[in-house]
C-alpha cells in the first residue's frame, strides 16, 4: 500500500499535504499516527507544530475522494455522518 496524503478543508479539493512522509507497505499498530501535529521522532514521540483549533468529522478513506464525493458530503451538511 502506499499512502498518498491529500487534505480537503473545503467543499472543493484544497491542497495535497506537503509536509507528508509517502510510506510503502502497511502500518502497524505500533506505528504512530497523529492528527494536528506532527511526531519528532518515532520512539520518543514529542507532537511539534500542534493544531491551534477544532477538528470536526475527520474521516479517513482507503482511497483518495473525487471532488464529487467531497461536494456530496460537504452538501448534505448535519444530515450526513454526524447527524446529532
């Protein structure tokens, strides 16, 4: 497998992260993973560069999402995935 970060923060494809490792193969649980900031160094995982903010319905896919399927979900609002 490999990992092919993008980031959406709007209801139109924003930006692919930058700052991403690609990594080939498949993780193990014992591998790190974070969100809002970024881990230093693998044994010793101090978070650098934390997010200042409020992170709503993070989703993650197995695939990378057509902007079609981000319009969707972005148009069906609080009726879609968090209905409370």
């Amino acid at each position: 497998m490999v990992l092919q970060p993008t980031l959406s923060l709007s209801p139109t494809f924003s930006s692919e992260a930058t700052s991403a490792t690609v990594t080939s193969g498949t993780l193990a649980n014992i591998d790190p993973f974070g969100i809002g900031g970024a881990h230093d160094s693998l044994f010793n995982p101090p978070i650098s560069n934390p997010f200042d903010g409020l992170i709503d319905e993070l989703s993650i896919y197995r695939r990378a999402l057509s902007d079609t399927e981000i319009q969707a979900i972005y148009n069906v609002g609080s009726a879609g995935k968090c209905k409370s």
